[in-house]
C-alpha cells in the first residue's frame, strides 16, 4: 500500500528503540540536566532553572503517561535543589516553583490524552487493516496455476481500503481472475466490493461456464444496490452505483489450450505483455456491472471472448488510478508505451513482479499525488512442475 504513513506512533517508537529497547527518556533527561548544570554555573542574574517546565512537556509527546508523570515530579524536585542552593536574593521564589508544578500535571494530562488517541488510531488501523484483508486477501504465489503480483495504492492514505478489488479463485474448470472497480468511494464502495467477490469465489468455482458467472456477478450487483436502497441509502449524486471489472479465466494446468476467456465489463483492456511485445485486449463493449438493465431486453451480460495467451505472456490488468493519473501539464500516464519500452529493453520485466513494480513506480512518479484508489495486478502461467502441481492440488481441495 501506499500514502504517507510517516510519523505514525508505530514508526516514532521505532526511532527511539536501540537494539529493542526504548531511549525515548533521553531527550527530557539530557534537557533536564542541561538546565541544571547551565543555570548553576550561570550569574544570579541570568537564571534558566524555570526552563525545566520544558522537560515534562517533552516528554508528554515521546514518553507513556508514568514516564511523563516521572519526569513531571523529577522537574519539580530538581527546581527546588537548585534553586534552594542559590543565595535567598537570587532565587526565583514562588511564582516559578506553581510554574513548573502546573507545567507538568498538563504535560501528564497531554500525554494521556495523546496515548488515548494513538491507542484509538492503531485500532481504527487494525479495523482498516482486517476489512482490507478480507476484501484483498493475501494469496499464495504460485496460486491456481498462476504467478501472481499485485500492487494496491489507496488514494485516502487514513482509509488504507477503497473500492478496487481483485481475487484469484482455483476451480476444477481452472483458474478464474476477477479485477474491479466500484464506482464512489468509503465505505459503500467497499461494501459493494466485498458482496461482488463475495458471489465471484463461490461462483467461479462452482460453475464451469464463464458466462454463468459473469451474469451471477451481474445478478449480485443488482441485489446488493437494491439492498442499500431499501436500507434508506442514498445514490451517490443521483448516481446509481456501479462497478466496471474484468472477469479472466485460466485452463486448467497443463491443459495444451492457450487461450484464455475474458468477459470485460466496461473496464479498460488489459495488456498482455511478453517477449514478442505488448498488446491490449479488445476493448470492452459491455456495460458495467449492475447497469446491466439498460441493455434492454437482452441479459446485459458482455460476450466471453476468446483470447491467446502463450504460457510466457502476462495479464496485466490495472484500474483507472492508472490510466488516469495525469502529470503537472495533464497528459495522461502513457502505460502502453512505458511497459513496450521497459519489456523491449528487458524481456524478463514481463514477468508479474517486475511488471507490477514498474508500472507502480510509472504511476507515483508521473502524477503530481493519488488521486483514485489504483491497482496493478499481474497474473501469468506458473511454468514450473512443481508450482503446477500444488496449483491442482489447491483446486481439486481449496476454496
């Protein structure tokens, strides 16, 4: 994933650790001692003693709430030493002794709010975390016959999930992919994600044609907006939510045919890449998922075309993050001829890994920032004996 995570209370603990263990009381004590050491060695008539009210308020943003609190009462005792060892005539006196004794009790109830607050954003963090799991769960590579990469970038760094969505299921009648975008952002977005892929794993290894799944995902995006509404929910700007997606199906392993069918819902044509160059797909002719009704009498379900694929040629399927990121003068990414350049020069920057890097690294470096959420997914034949193996074994037992 990408946005900028940087200052996060898990990244901050991490700088103030050596060797695993935290340092973060360094900084208030060195401050603290500091002031000590400066103002005894300073006139009576320069005095810094009352500086020290800076240490608690250091240590309320590095330390946990007993550190500051120690720090606080370590402050308080180290004014009255020092300042008890000057001459009656140079002491500060009162005021500043009720200035270093407020300044940390707030330094202790700013850091408890502040650990307060952290705990609630690591846990909205593992909640975000778990719901991204569930939508984009992780997958074994090789996976189904096929290596696999992938790459989610969610354009709300603090939501770390979106609308994009992928999936590879194993069947008995080989390997089905599914790439999508739902149309909107937040949550509901997510929702109607989770429901697609929810119906795509059970039907694509249940059913052997891919136009019966292509309709039951059809079929499920009708359900689920008919569902919101009933729920009370408003369309999105008088939008009814939709989802553009590709739906790919792999032969089985080992099978000698190498071709591969796709049923694209309005979504923009993958790229095959390989040795011999790049092409696009045929361009989708079908409405997105869920707007299916407009296609009159006819089911609204896209054709299942049949497309070659040799075994060194990749799939690379991406959502409109990147086919729309524009840079400072608004000229789009120029994917094809970026992934032509790179495979012409490298043939092996086919393969899903390096493919996916490089278009991930094309996109952060030609936008000006994330402006939708954008995935890069790339899934080719598993060449090896053994991956195509354990890939039969996972479809004949694995769901």
């Amino acid at each position: 994933m990408t946005g900028a995570e940087h200052g996060t209370p898990a990244q901050r603990q991490q700088l103030l650790r050596v060797r695993g263990r935290t340092v973060a009381w360094a900084p208030p004590l060195l401050l603290l001692v500091a002031i000590a050491v400066t103002d005894s060695n300073t006139s009576g008539e320069f005095r810094i003693i009352s500086w020290i009210v800076l240490v608690p308020g250091i240590a309320a943003a590095i330390c946990g709430v007993k550190g500051t609190a120690a720090f606080a009462v370590l402050a308080l005792v180290t004014y009255i030493e020092v300042d008890t060892a000057w001459p009656h005539q140079d002491q500060t006196g009162l005021p500043d002794f009720i200035l270093v004794a407020v300044g940390g009790a707030l330094a202790t109830t700013a850091c408890a709010v502040r650990v307060r607050e952290e705990r609630r954003m690591l846990h909205m963090r593992d909640v975000a975390d778990t719901t991204r799991r569930t939508v984009l769960r992780p997958m074994p590579t090789p996976w189904a016959g096929l290596e696999h990469a992938a790459v989610y970038l969610a354009a709300d760094s603090e939501a770390r999930v979106g609308g994009d969505f992928y999936d590879i299921q194993p069947s008995p009648h080989g390997a089905r992919v599914l790439l999508g975008d739902v149309q909107g952002k937040g949550l509901p977005a997510v929702d109607a994600a989770a429901a697609l892929l929810g119906t795509f794993r059970e039907s694509a290894y249940h059913d052997a044609s891919l136009a019966v799944v292509a309709e039951r995902l059809e079929v499920r995006m009708r359900r689920h907006r008919q569902y919101v509404a009933d729920l009370g929910g408003e369309p999105e700007r008088g939008v009814e939510r939709f989802a553009t997606a590709v739906l790919v199906a792999f032969p089985p392993p080992g099978a000698p045919d190498d071709h591969i069918e796709v049923v694209n819902f309005g979504h923009e044509p993958p790229l095959v890449a390989g040795p011999s160059g790049v092409r696009p797909l045929p361009p989708g002719d079908g409405l997105p998922l869920g707007l299916g009704g407009l296609a009159g009498p006819r089911s609204g379900v896209p054709p299942v075309r049949r497309v070659p694929l040799a075994p060194d040629e990749t799939l690379l399927l991406v959502t409109d993050g990147v086919t729309e990121a524009r840079d400072a003068d608004g000229v789009f990414f120029p994917l094809r001829a970026r992934v032509s350049l790179a495979v012409s020069t490298d043939p092996a920057v086919a393969r899903p890994r390096p493919l996916v890097e490089l278009v991930r690294e094309g996109t952060l470096r030609h936008g000006a920032g994330l402006v939708d959420d954008t995935t890069i997914f790339a899934v080719r034949r598993a060449g090896q004996p053994g991956q195509v193996r354990r890939a039969r074994q996972g479809q004949n037992g694995t769901t």
